[in-house]
C-alpha cells in the first residue's frame, strides 16, 4: 500500500463534479414545495393554449382556403369574354372541317 492509497482521496475529476453536482441538486430539490392546485393550474393553462393554437390555426387555414377561392374566381373573371376560335360555332357539324382539324397535304 502506497501513501497515495492510504490517505483520503482529494478527487478532483469529473466523479467528484458530478457527485457534488447531484448532492446540491438534491439539496435544492428538497427545499421546494410545490402549490397544491399545481397540477391544475399548470394543465389548465397548457389546455387553454392548445385551444388557442388550435383555433389559430383553423382561422388560418379559412383564410388561406378563402382567398386561395376568390384568387381562382379572379382569375377565371379575367378571362376573355368572346368564345374564342375553340368554340366558335361557325363549324359545318363535322369534325374534319373544324379548326382543329389537321391540313389536307
């Protein structure tokens, strides 16, 4: 047996840290008391921010559907209002005679 392992141990790596570490944590933890509605009060308030995420985020999506909605009518509103060559309506009944038809070599 050495004089090193006969004398106590001044520890000073990272054991002897987290040992006092763990020992003040533990200290501290006892002096807390917690309220007695807590519990309840904590969940109230975390369900009453749910509810408002939840309703922020429906109001949300209504406005992204609604104008997303009135930017497609627009946009159909902005078409020409002649009926274009498509349906023109100055073809014979058959289909070889119409616009779209292919040329005739």
């Amino acid at each position: 047996m050495t004089h090193r392992d006969a004398t106590p141990a001044h520890d000073t790596g990272p054991d002897r840290t987290e040992r006092e570490l763990r020992e003040a944590l533990s200290a501290l933890a006892d002096g807390v008391r917690a309220a007695p509605d807590a519990y309840r009060t904590a969940r109230g308030e975390w369900l009453r921010r749910e509810r408002r995420r939840r309703l922020v985020l429906a109001v949300l999506i209504a406005v992204v559907f609604a104008l997303a909605t009135l930017i497609g009518l627009w946009v159909l509103n902005q078409a020409p209002a002649d009926p274009g060559v498509i349906f023109s309506g100055t073809g014979t009944g058959s289909a070889a005679s119409g616009p779209l038809a292919r040329p005739q070599p």
